[in-house]
C-alpha cells in the first residue's frame, strides 16, 4: 500500500516533465537568434515554428550561447585549415579562387536550390569546386573535411533567416519531399510527421522530440562528439523505425532536405547548432 | 535413463504441438477490435511481458507510455496514454488485438503494429518479412497487461 503510494508519486513527478517548447531566448554574441516564428502558409497543421534549440535542456543549450564554449567550433577552425589548403591536380585551395569566405553570407538561407534543372544542396557545391575547379578527390557527403567546411559557410549565415524557393522550378523537389515527409516506412511503420508534426513538445522515451528543422545545421552532438550533417539525420531518424535509409546525397534526401528548409523558413540558421 | 528420454519426448511433443496452434501474422483474424484466442494456444507469462514492455530491442512500449508499474525505469515516454489501470479499460481480447495490429483498432495511430510481418515499406534487411514481437512474446506482453488494475 505505502510501496504503491510511493511508486505513483515517483511517477507522477516523471510525467509532470511533459512540457514543450520552452521560452527562453537565443543569444548569441549579443544578437537574437529567431528561434520561434510564425508557420510559413503552406504548413496546414501549426501556427508556430520553434527551432530544436528550443527543446534542449538548459546545460545543452548554454553550449551554443558562446562560440567559445560551443564545441563545434573546433571543426570550425579546421574548417579554416582546409579553406587555405591546396589539393588536388590544379594546385589551388578554395582561397586561391574565393576572396573571403565571408563571401557567402546568406548562401545557408538559400540551400538547397534549382540549378540546371538539378537540385543542389552545399555539399554539392563544394565537392563540385573540388572535382571540377581543383581536381581534387570529392569528400565523403557526411565525412569530417565536408561537415567542417559546410559548417564553416553556414556560420557566415548566421542569424540571417531561413529562405528557399519552392516555387517554380523548385516546385516538384518540393512536392516529392513533402510526399516522403509524410510517408511511413521501416517495419515500426512511420512517418517523419508522426513525430515532429504530431507528436513534437513530448518524450519519446528519453527524447524530447523537436520539429525536426534543420536550421542548425550541420549540427554537433553530445551523442558522437562530431559534426552531424542533416542527411546524416535523417538517416539515423530512418534506422530508428528500421527503415532502410535514402542514400546520402541521393534525390530523396535532397527533395526531403529542400522540404525541411522551408518548414524551417523565417527562422534563423544556427550553424553550428548543439544538440544532444 | 528411460524415463529422462520419455520426458524429453514428452517436452518436444508439446513444444511441437505449441508450434502447431502458434498463430502466424497474416492468419490472425481481427474482428471488431478484438482477437479473443491466444496467438500461441498458451496462455502468456506476465514477469516476461514486463521485460518485454520495457525491453528497447522488443517492445519498448515504454517509449511511449508512462508506466507506474515499471518505475524503476528512468524515463517513460508521452506519445501514447498512461498504461495504468488498462486492465479496467480493455478486455484481454481487446489488448491483443491492440498490441497485434494497434492500426486496426486506432486509426492512423503512429502505435506500432507488434505483430504483422508485411505490409510495411523500406524495412531494413534485417527486419525484413519480420514482426516485431513473436506470438509468444504478444501473449507475455497481453498476460502483463492484463495485470494493471487500479480498481
């Protein structure tokens, strides 16, 4: 009887840490990060997009506040060591042909994008300068060289919103990644939406599940200590419902990735954003 | 000797006729919201249901359900209803067939199906043409289940 009492108490204190999104505000350097904004018009289902950052414990958020203590920034700083460092059969590194790398502000915001017909997200544009410009080797999608140099062009957007076409040419990308959005797969039967549109604000297990935006990326993780890209996420969202996986850099996992972006618009990149 | 040989016989026949009455996925008939035989012709054991209901690798119910009876687990999940006093609630029939094919019961729920092996796309190869849960762990988990009274 006094066991019972005693058990459901210690429930009840478990279940009373169901709350969402919480308020507290993004600053980082002195600037406001949009972590909340209104729902672009196309999604039906909420009125208020809210970052991951706005789901994470306190201790987890405080590392993005400094990019001192933010531990993303030492690949970062590799980053930088690979932007002056020459490879390849043309003997350039990217600083030979790109002034600053400062140059790509606003880039993040507009990825991925239509170009010739073809979708393209920032890896591929990087590894395109590397085979074509440089004759350099491409890097792997999701390896260390790429999620440190697409981290490094992602900072220079950060704080600037979220803006990727979905109109026009980009529209059928669109459409096919709102269509794998919104399709169950693996044998647990699943959707993205179930979690992040249905379910977003409570634990699933120890997970407090977010929207799933891609803001922050690539993002660093407490989990495996490195770089994250985001189709390096959704493959491990996949495997989680034991779903065989898209490739990485693959059609699927662009048109998802496009589809994400603009559930995230208006909202601030946060790269690189910390998580758990 | 003799007679550790004719238990041994006596054991494998039963687990033969055990495997004989075992329910497969696509056999199981759901009416209604209900399957009232057992998947298994044996009637489930509640101490293994509970480890199967906690069990990451197996049920894992708890990454949805708040569970008091297993609070010695950290954390439980909010996606679903708290699971205590489902015994008032729902009839053993009833539970299993929610944990069999919870999509027949509660529309478009993201509940998992425990006991389908098709229907399902892009399964890992692993899972592949695979349940979940077996039939015996179906009637552990339903025999736990139905041990969460609160009346």
């Amino acid at each position: 009887m006094n066991l019972k009492l005693w058990i459901s108490l210690a429930v009840g204190s478990l279940s009373t840490a169901a709350i969402a999104q919480d308020s507290n505000e993004l600053v980082i350097d002195g600037e406001t990060l949009v972590t909340e904004t209104a729902a672009p018009a196309h999604l039906e289902d909420f009125d208020t997009i809210y970052s991951g950052w706005r789901f994470r414990s306190r201790e987890t958020q405080a590392l993005e506040t400094d990019d001192f203590d933010n531990p993303a920034f030492v690949f970062v700083d590799q980053g930088l060591d690979l932007w002056e460092e020459v490879d390849g059969s043309a003997g350039k590194a990217c600083a030979s042909c790109h002034e600053d790398v400062e140059d790509f502000a606003g880039l993040r915001t507009q990825l991925p994008r239509v170009q010739d017909g073809e979708l393209v997200a920032m890896e591929d544009l990087v590894n395109g300068c590397r085979t074509e410009r440089m004759g350099a080797e491409p890097w792997k999608w999701s390896g260390g060289n790429m999620t440190a140099m697409t981290a490094l062009i992602g900072l220079q957007s950060r704080g600037m919103p979220v803006g990727v076409k979905i109109d026009g040419e980009a529209a059928p990308f669109w459409e096919k990644g709102k269509e794998l959005y919104y399709t169950r797969v693996g044998q647990l039967d699943m959707a993205c939406s179930n979690c992040h549109e249905n379910n977003y604000g409570v634990m699933i297990r120890a997970d407090h599940l977010s929207q799933g935006q891609i803001n922050g990326f690539p993002t660093y993780r407490l989990k495996n200590a490195k770089l994250n890209s985001i189709h390096a996420r959704f493959k491990g969202c996949m495997k989680n419902i034991r779903a065989e996986p898209f490739k990485e850099g693959g059609d699927e996992f662009k048109a998802l990735e496009l589809y994400l972006a603009s559930r995230g618009q208006g909202l601030s990149v946060e790269t690189p954003s910390v998580r758990n | 000797m003799k007679r550790a040989i004719g238990l041994a016989a006596i054991a494998a026949m039963t687990v033969s006729a055990a495997l004989a009455e075992t329910v497969a996925p696509t056999n199981v008939t759901l009416a209604d919201g209900v399957i009232e035989a057992s998947l298994t012709g044996q009637p489930g054991d509640p101490v293994e249901g509970r480890k199967v209901f906690a069990n990451r690798k197996q049920g894992n119910c708890l990454a949805c359900h708040v569970n008091s009876d297993l609070s010695e687990e950290i954390f439980h999940g909010e996606v679903g209803p708290p699971i205590d006093g489902v015994a008032d609630r729902w009839s053993a029939g009833e539970l299993r067939a929610i944990v069999t094919n919870s999509k027949m019961v509660f529309e478009g729920t993201i509940m998992p199906a425990f006991y389908i092996d098709s229907g399902y796309e892009r399964p890992l190869e692993d899972f592949a043409g695979k349940s979940i849960l077996s039939a015996q762990q179906v009637e552990d988990v339903v025999a736990y289940l139905m041990t969460l009274k609160e009346e």
